[in-house]
C-alpha cells in the first residue's frame, strides 16, 4: 500500500514569489491536513481538507492556502514568499480526519526562500 | 502556536538504559498520540491513546495517557541504536477539531552502542 506522497521533495524560492506543493494520501483517505515544521515554532497545524473542503484551519495569515481535488490529493500555495516560510512542510492523510485511524504523514518539502 | 510541554528536550544515554519522556498541558486532550521522526522523513505513529488512564505497549514501547487528560508519558525500555530519533508526542481534542494535531517541542534521542 502506498504512502503518502509529497512532491516536490526540496525546493528552493525567492522572496516574493509563490509556491505550490502537493500531496497524495493513502487510496482511500480522504482528509489531508497540512503543517509546517520549523526549529523555533515546531510542527504547527495548518489547515485540513475532506471531501474538497476545508473543514478547519490553524493560525496562519491568509498567503498559506490550500484546495483539494475530487481525487482526495491535495496542493497548498503560499504567495508573496518571506523568509520565515523557510520549513519542512508535512501532509498527513486519514480515513476521514477522526484520530480513530491515525494520521499518516509524508516525507515533506523542504521549503527554502532566499 | 499552542504547543505542549514536553521533555526531556535531549537524552543522551547508552545502549541498553531505558528511557522515559513526557507530555503536559493545560488543556484536556481526548486523544494523545505518541510519533518518532526520523532526519528527513516525516513523523511515524508510534502509539496511539484514546482513553484516560489507558496504559498501551508497542514492542518496547509503552505509553499512558494520564487520568487527568492533560498528560501522557513513553517509556521506551532496553534501548537499541535505532532508537535515535526526535519523539514527539501529539494532542487532539473534540471530535470537532478535524486534522489537528497540537504537538510537543520533541524530544531528541541519542543512544551511544
């Protein structure tokens, strides 16, 4: 069974742009949740999908957004890029969000504004 | 961002000691969840706790979810060098509160063989 997937592994921007990251669950999960993991903030809640819906979102201005298709894989952008948004950016994916199932996270991307 | 309060932050111990961390916060918790996160990798389930006063063994592994909801503890017992890891344990509250997590600082594990 296949993992969560996170593409692309390691990218590089510059300040002021944008990017665009993508995340694959498990075949049939259908809640994505996103965070950013940073050495001074830890793992921080973005925000979760289920069903091409946002049903929560954590505490991030509005440049961190996210979508998810109908196929469950899900992509988050972050516009105007500053340097604090260098992080490692996780996607975990579950049945249906409840913790019931677990969340199985992926590899992520390592974000990295210059 | 909310965070739990967790430690040690760092152990350093040899191989065959048993290691102990832990996890509080102010507020309840319905579930504590306890992950391992490797270099590069993203964090792994290790154990997951969905009762108060629930004790829950994973191999060498055992954990507790305190009675009182705001704390829970891993034991890890005759450590081995692939023990090394940052372990990170992980609240989450009302069923309401879909997809999030709130995680400890990590604890950052080193076993010397």
């Amino acid at each position: 069974k296949a993992g969560v997937t996170q593409t692309p592994r390691y990218l590089i921007k510059t300040r002021g742009q944008q990017v665009t990251l993508s995340c694959s669950p498990i075949s049939g999960h259908r809640s994505v949740s996103w965070y950013q993991q940073t050495p001074g903030q830890g793992l921080q809640f973005l925000f979760e999908y289920f069903s091409e819906t946002q049903r929560n979102k954590g505490n991030f201005p509005g440049r961190f957004s996210g979508r998810q298709f109908s196929n469950s894989r899900s992509e988050m952008n972050v516009s105007t890029l500053e340097l604090g948004d260098s992080a490692l950016y996780l996607c975990a994916s579950s049945l249906v969000g409840g913790v019931a199932n677990g969340y199985t996270f992926g590899s992520g991307t390592r974000l990295t504004v210059v | 961002g909310q965070q739990l309060n967790q430690s040690p932050q760092s152990m350093f111990i040899q191989e065959g000691e048993d290691v102990s961390m832990n996890c509080t916060s102010s507020s309840i918790f319905n579930t504590w969840l306890w992950y391992k996160q490797e270099p590069g990798e993203g964090p792994v389930l290790l154990i997951a706790l969905y009762k108060a006063g629930e004790l829950t063994s994973n191999g060498r592994l055992t954990a507790q979810f305190g009675i009182t909801r705001k704390d829970s503890f891993l034991n890890i017992s005759a450590s081995i060098p692939s023990d090394v890891g940052i372990y990170f344990c992980a609240g989450h509250g009302s069923s309401g509160n879909t997809g999030k997590l709130i995680f400890g600082q990590g604890t950052t594990l080193q076993v010397k063989p």
